[in-house]
C-alpha cells in the first residue's frame, strides 16, 4: 500500500486507513485493468531487456522489422507472442478496448456521412483495418444510426473469431494488411494504433495495400494515432513513443506523418485534432 499511496494512486486516511481516488478507481475497470496487466506482464520482460537491446544496436535507432526488441527477448515478433498464448491475447484485446475509452478520438461525424452519402445504402462506409473486436466501429455505429451501409472490420485469425463471437452487427473478415486491402472503393479506409506498430518501410506496405483499393474523389484514408508535437512533448508521450522500441516503431509528429502519408501518393487534407491529449484523426486522399 505504501507505493500505492506514494504515488497517489490510493488515499492514505490514515494509519491503515485508505479510500480510493479516481486514478484507484479507474484501475477497477475491466479494460483499463487489463491494460495495466498487459503492460505489467506481456510487455514488462521487453522493457527489461531494452538497455541490452539498444547495446546490441550500438545505440542507433531501432528500424528494422525483423530485429525488434520484441524478437530480442520473445524471438518472434509481438503479435505473433501474443496470439500464441490464448489468455495474453484475451487480455489484450480487453486492454485495446479499454485504451479506447481512454483515448477513443472518435472517428469525425463529417467524414462519416460523407461516407455515407457517397456509398450509398449498399456499398462499404468504412473498413476498420487491423480493427481487433470491433471496438471503434461498434462505437462510430452506435453514434450515427443513420447511416445504413456496411461497416467491416478485418483483423487477424483469432482476433476476428473473437469478434465474430459477439455476433456483431458490423461484418468481420479475415485480412492481413501485407495482402491486397480485397475491399475496393470503400467510403473510409480507418486504422487506429496500427502504425505505431511498425517501422516506416512497414507502415508504407500497409498504406499501398489500402491505397490501391481506394477511389479517388470519394476514398478517404484516416489514421488515427498521437500527433506527437514537434517540441515539448510530454512524459507520458515519450514513455508511449519509446515503448515502441517492442516493434521497431515510434510514435510520430505531425511532419513524420505526413511524410509517410505522401510517400505512398495520399495527401493529407486535414488533421482532426483530440479535444485533449495528443491523439489525433489524419485525414487523407489520393494525392
Ligand atoms: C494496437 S491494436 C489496435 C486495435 C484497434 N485498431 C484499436 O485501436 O483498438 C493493433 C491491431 O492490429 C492487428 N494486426 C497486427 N498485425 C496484423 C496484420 N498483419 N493484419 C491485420 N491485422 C493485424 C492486431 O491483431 C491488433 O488487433
């Protein structure tokens, strides 16, 4: 008790006496607790073995897909731990969704209804690629009623049989983002926290795979990730971009963004910013 009250986590009343805070209250609920847990536990023996991994690379900039820190200490790469132990990726996809109530940007009422509109009742509004169970198209359904076309998401294997387990009313596919994106002429190809997974060249693979499937003048790409700012950047926001370290990854400023973005012949036409925090929605087209 005496680290949970040193760093404010619980209340100490008095002698032996605590009360919960909102911090100690929050940590109760199923997705953030399951957060903490896959921090704590699926994450904590890469964190452990950073200082011997950067060693390794003489100090350099992690970049290479092949030799991250996850494959340095779990030999394979972090998805593919995670889907070889059933309870780990249970717990996982809790803690995504649970890091969704905190960070949730939703997706901009705008750009879904024009979506919409531009598909009509039977065509594709939105793919949520590399999606998980659903958790940010069952919210962008459950706020606009209104539109009626599909909505899909498509993640990997185990993922989707757990998605596709809650009989959703969004359509589930199984689909690897290396492959070509077999949705074509959706109104919103949508990823949240997938790029911060992977390195640039990754990153760029992923981007042509949708952007090849994109129409233009009615296609819209959005990403939604942490716009880091170019200075100042947080504790928080520096503890999140170098625990990218697990996939050779970082998080991204607004410059890297867009860098990456045009590369691959999208432009970007606007960054919906968070309310609060950095996490933002990186709208783009066909350049
Ligand atoms: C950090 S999670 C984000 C999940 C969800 N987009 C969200 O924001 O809550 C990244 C997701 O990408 C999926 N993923 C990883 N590699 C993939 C691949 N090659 N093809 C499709 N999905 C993949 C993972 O299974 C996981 O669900």
């Amino acid at each position: 008790m005496r680290v949970l009250t040193g760093f404010s986590i619980v209340a100490e009343l008095g002698e032996m006496i605590y009360a919960h805070t909102a911090v100690s209250q929050a940590l109760t609920t199923p997705g953030i607790a399951d957060l903490n847990k896959h921090i704590f536990d699926s994450s904590w023996d890469c964190i452990g073995k950073m200082p011997a991994y950067l060693k390794s690379l003489e100090y350099k900039n992690p970049d290479q897909p092949e030799n991250t820190l996850s494959h340095y200490t779990t030999g394979t790469d972090f998805f593919a731990y995670l889907r070889n132990d059933p309870a780990r990726l249970v717990r996982f996809n809790s803690a995504m969704k649970g890091a969704g109530g905190i960070l949730a940007s939703p997706i901009p009422t705008p750009i879904l209804e024009a979506a919409g509109a531009a598909v009509g009742p039977a065509g594709v509004v939105m793919v949520d690629v590399g999606g998980g169970i659903g958790q940010v198209t069952e919210k962008a359904m459950e706020a606009h009623p209104a539109i009626k076309g599909r909505f899909l998401v498509q993640d990997l294997g185990k993922i989707i049989d757990e998605a596709r387990a809650k009989k959703p009313t969004f359509e589930v596919m199984d689909y690897d983002f290396f492959t070509e994106q077999p949705v074509k002429g959706a109104g919103i190809y949508f990823m949240r926290r997938v790029m911060h997974d992977f390195p640039d060249s990754k990153c760029r693979e992923i981007l042509r795979n949708q952007v090849s499937a994109m129409t233009a003048g009615t296609s819209r790409l959005l990403v939604c990730e942490t716009v880091l700012p170019a200075t100042g950047c947080s504790g928080f926001e520096s503890l999140a971009d170098i625990s990218r370290t697990t996939f050779s990854s970082m998080q991204r400023t607004e410059q890297q963004w867009r860098v990456l973005l045009e590369s691959v012949g999208l432009k970007v036409v606007k960054i919906w910013s968070a309310v609060a925090g950095p996490f933002g929605v990186i709208e783009s087209v066909l350049a």
